[in-house]
C-alpha cells in the first residue's frame, strides 16, 4: 500500500513538473509572438501618418472605456 502511494506520489510530481516546464515554453512563445506582431504593426504606422492617427483615437478610446468600466464598481 505505501508503495503504490509513494508511485502515485512520484507520478503526480513528475507530471506537474511537465506541465510547469510546458506553461513555461508556451508563454514564452507567446510572448515573442506578441513583440513580433507589435514590431510589425508599428513599422506599419510609421508609413502611414493618417492610419496612426486613427490607431492612437481608437487605442485612446478603449483605455477610456476601461476606465469607465472600472469606475463603475
């Protein structure tokens, strides 16, 4: 009995370290993917002086909104 528990035991450490180590990769990966897309983005802006202005009113209007949204509570 005590065996199987230690085997269970062991099992259970050795897949929550596995999940850990792959939590670790998949945000990494996502994190690289997102400067990646935001690099692209903003070399996108840059050659479009009209289209950046649009950018910045409609990233200004959803902070706005957010605010308003956490005021409300």
């Amino acid at each position: 009995m005590q065996n199987r528990a230690a085997k269970l035991q062991s099992l259970l450490f050795l897949h929550e370290m596995k999940a850990k180590r792959v939590k670790k990769i998949k945000s990494k990966t996502y994190r690289s993917l997102k400067k990646n897309r935001l690099k692209a983005k903003s070399s996108q802006l840059e050659m479009d002086p009209e289209a950046a202005n649009k950018y910045d009113m409609k990233q200004e209007f959803q902070r706005a909104e957010v605010y308003m949204y956490i005021l409300s509570y």
